[in-house]
C-alpha cells in the first residue's frame, strides 16, 4: 500500500470491528499470495509468469509512446557439468549468487526474471537496441569476473546473451519476442558461448542505405561514359 | 459518399518543385470540378501558405495542441480547393510520434472527408512525418528531376518506403526537364534501379518542362496554372491532372488510415 494513503478505517466507526479485521487480514493474504505467484523462490527474482506478463505491458507502452523495449536472454554455461561436479546445494548457490549479480546491476525499472533452470531473462523498458547490447556486455563482464570454480585455475562461470529489441513498427506477440532474443542467445552459445549475441552482430549486415550498386546506377551517364573511356570502370 | 483519395508529393530531396507542383496539380484538379483539399505536409517548415499569398490564422499545429477546429482551418482559395497550412519554424513538428501521427491521422480523415482528392504536399528528407504521410496516402507522387542527387535521394525514399512498409504504389513525376526524351531516360533510370534492386515497379505519371513562366508566378505569390494557363508547364499540369483523375480506379482503395512511422 502507498505510504501515504490514509491507515483504513471501519466504515461504521467501530472499533474493533470483526469484518473489518478480517478484510485487513485477507488484504494482507493477498498481498503476501501475489508475491508468490510472481517470485522465483529460489532466486527471489521475478518468475516466468511476471515475465510474461510484463512483457506484455512493456509492448503494449511501446506501442503507445514509441519507445522500443529490449529483452536480454542468458543462459549460464557449462551449468549442469557445474552442477555434477560439485552438487546441486552449490549449484543454487551460483544461481543465487548471479540473482545478485544481475539485481545490482541492471537500472531500477530494468525487471530482471528467472526464465528457468539457468536461464534468465531481463526486460529493458524504454531501451533501444545498442543500450541494451551494453547493458548485456556489462552483465556478461561482471558475471566472468565474479569468481572462479573452487578447483583453482580452471574457467569462471560465465554466461550467454541474447539481445532483441521489439520497436512499435513490429508485429509480434510476447512469445516471438522472447522466441526472437532466445535465438540470439542460441547463436551466442554456437559461437563458443560468453558473448553476447544480437541482429547487429556483425553476422547480421545493415539493412538500409543505398548499396554502392545502387548508388552506381544514378551517376550521369557522361560520368559512366568517361570512366568507361579511360577503362577504370568494370 | 466516395472515399477521399490521399496523394502524397514527394521527392527525398528538397527544390526539385514539390510544392509549387502540388499547389499547381490542386488548381489542376479543382478546374477539373474535383473537390480538393492541399495539406502542406511540411510541419515544421510551411509554405504552400506563403507559395499561395494566404493569410494564415490557425495551423495543423494549433489543431494538435489546443484542439482548433479542423474544419474551420481550412481556407479556401478557389470554389473548389482548399488549403491546410501548417506551421513555419517549428522543428519539433516534423517528429511526429506516435500519438500526434493518431490525432492527426483522425483529423485529416474528419476534414477530408468532403473532398474528392487530397494532396499531401511533404518536406524534403525521411522524417518520421514524410515517411508516415507517405504510408498514410493512396498512391505517392514521387517528383524528380534529371539531376542525379535528386535521382539518387527519390530512389532512398522509395526503398525505405518498400522495404519498412511495404508501401507500393508511386508514380513518378519529371520536373524542370528540356523535352520528353530527357524525362522519359531520366525516369527509366529510377525504375529501373527499382525494378532490379527492389523488384518494385514505378509508373511514369507525366512530366513538366522547364518553364520561365513557373517562376515568374512563385515570384509573384500564384499558381502559374492561374496566371499563365497557355504556359507549357500548364498545359503539362493539366495532362498529370487529368491522368491522375483516370488512375481513381486503379489505385487499392480504402488503405488504413492509422500507419505507425519511427525514425530508422
């Protein structure tokens, strides 16, 4: 509740009212039972239900202002040979440990979710594509650096990332989007994983502007002619 | 009654004649007995108004923000055409956001409506606006002239245009060109590059020669259709005029009037 709504009070003026408490008391339940639904127990992050659902807030706001969301998606690597070396007690140790990680540094209004087992999903409200890649960079930077596997001198853990930022001139449900930055995450984990992998990769080439092609086909035709001539052209 | 046909004026670069064009093409239309309603499409730098002489009272601008009346914006200039002038100096306009592009998008649909033919006459450059005015029209008129930067900036806005929204519907127009035969190479150049690089096909709509009469009549503060009608570029006007009035049937009719447009 609002810090400065007023303390609810009994309709009738009485104090100590039955219904009255018991209203309070159901209050109190619902509260306490919405923050279940939508948290990870583990992790205390948000869960795959919140996710979903404030995906879809978050598209819906961009098609009404105009300003694009962005989605990382990561995915620890190596987890499950992490998991079976050392047990599953320390594997929700790392999980934990990267909630953290991922709390203190994304933006306030940035909703950080586990999608599931150890991957993790991140909603960036207002943000733009190149942003987003380097809030994803900095994750991935932190998240190396963090701390080294107990056996000294082998690999930290790392992580994954995919990137998509969904604009209001496209046309896709939640699930696509999160589809969209999941194949990202995928191309991230086939180029030898801890990177971070989005549409402007260099993999994946600029779209508009004229080509020089193009741009050749509207030089005068004297100009075409002359290069022709001293036989630079071709 | 029959729904309004939106044509958008539009070129990629600026001072191949857009304007004047389109003020010319609304005279045009209007001696045709077609009800015609000129939108200057530039937001943030107007000036059909001033192409026109007309005194301007309220903009698209003053129906945006304080909710002018649309209708009573509109002035006319002849018993057939009407002008909707817009702001002068106003760079936040020519970023229209998603909102203001709703609001206008409802307005222009309530004031067109009592006309036959709306030309949209747009800024030069792939604003936000141009691009959005573009998507919003039955058919664009894409105005060039045989010099290559105009060329080459016509060709960027038609790949946008196709390429981020499947726009398809343009028809080109030669300005300021020394015979036919310089217009209809100049043309075959930019639909050919369209045909080849974005399997696009461009219609050729006509073209209007270079004329001292067009000149003099900007000078002057008048449609050069007005005060010259022997003029070759009137006599030129009058031929796209009349062809635009056959091509009614053959554009796809009833395109939404609600595009989304964003900055690349």
């Amino acid at each position: 509740m609002s810090p400065l709504a007023q303390p609810p009070v009994c309709p009738a003026g009485r104090d100590g009212c039955p219904v009255f408490v018991e209203c309070q008391r159901l209050q109190e339940e619902c509260r306490r039972l919405r923050k279940l639904s939508q948290t990870d127990p583990l992790t205390g992050l948000y869960n795959r239900r919140y996710l979903m659902m404030s995906l879809d807030q978050e598209m819906e706001r961009t098609r009404r202002t105009g300003l694009p969301t962005s989605l990382i998606m990561l995915d620890l690597d190596h987890f499950k040979r992490l998991n079976d070396t050392y047990g599953h007690q320390f594997g929700d140790a790392v999980l934990i440990r990267v909630a953290v990680l991922l709390k203190e540094n994304v933006r306030k209004l940035d909703v950080s979710c586990r999608y599931g087992g150890e991957e993790f999903a991140v909603i960036l409200p207002g943000t733009r594509l190149p942003q987003a890649v380097r809030l994803a960079e900095r994750l991935r930077n932190v998240l190396a650096k963090s701390w080294q596997e107990p056996q000294r001198g082998k690999r930290g853990i790392t992580a994954s990332f995919g990137v998509e930022t969904f604009t209001s001139r496209d046309n896709m449900t939640p699930k696509a989007f999160l589809r969209q930055a999941d194949r990202w995450l995928y191309l991230a984990k086939a180029q030898g994983r801890n990177t971070v992998c989005h549409r402007a990769s260099p993999q994946a080439g600029p779209e508009t502007g004229l080509t020089p092609e193009e741009r050749r086909i509207f030089l005068s035709r004297e100009k075409l002619h002359d290069d022709k001539a001293e036989g630079s052209y071709g | 009654m029959a729904e309004s046909i939106f044509w958008c004026i539009t070129s990629g670069k600026g001072g191949v004649g857009k304007t004047c064009l389109a003020v010319n093409l609304a005279f045009a239309l209007a001696r045709l007995d077609k009800r015609v309603l000129l939108v200057d499409g530039d937001l943030g730098l107007a000036n059909v108004d001033v192409l026109l002489g007309l005194e301007v009272r309220a903009t698209v601008r003053d129906i945006l923000d304080q909710g002018a009346d649309p209708s009573k914006t509109v002035i006319p200039v002849h018993p057939n055409l009407g002008v909707l002038p817009a702001s002068s100096g106003v760079p936040e306009m020519a970023n229209l956001g998603p909102e203001d592009q709703a609001v206008l998008g409802e307005m222009l649909k309530s004031v067109a409506a009592p006309f036959d033919h709306v030309l949209v006459d747009t800024a030069a450059g792939l604003s936000q606006a141009v691009l959005w005015f573009n998507t919003l029209s039955h058919c664009s008129l894409v105005v060039v002239t045989p010099d290559p930067t105009a060329l080459t900036d016509a060709y960027a806005l038609i790949k946008v245009l196709a390429r981020h929204y499947q726009h398809d519907q343009f028809q080109v127009i030669l300005n300021s060109v020394q015979g036919e035969q310089e217009a209809s190479k100049t043309f075959e150049t930019l639909a050919q590059a369209a045909r080849k690089f974005l399997n696009l096909r461009l219609d050729y709509l006509g073209s209007v020669p270079a004329d001292p009469a067009v000149k003099k009549a900007l000078r002057a503060q008048v449609s050069f259709l007005e005060q010259f009608p022997q003029a070759k570029a009137s006599l030129a006007v009058k031929i796209i005029a009349d062809r635009m009035v056959r091509l009614v049937q053959h554009l796809p009719s009833a395109r939404a009037i609600n595009p989304e447009v964003h900055a690349i």
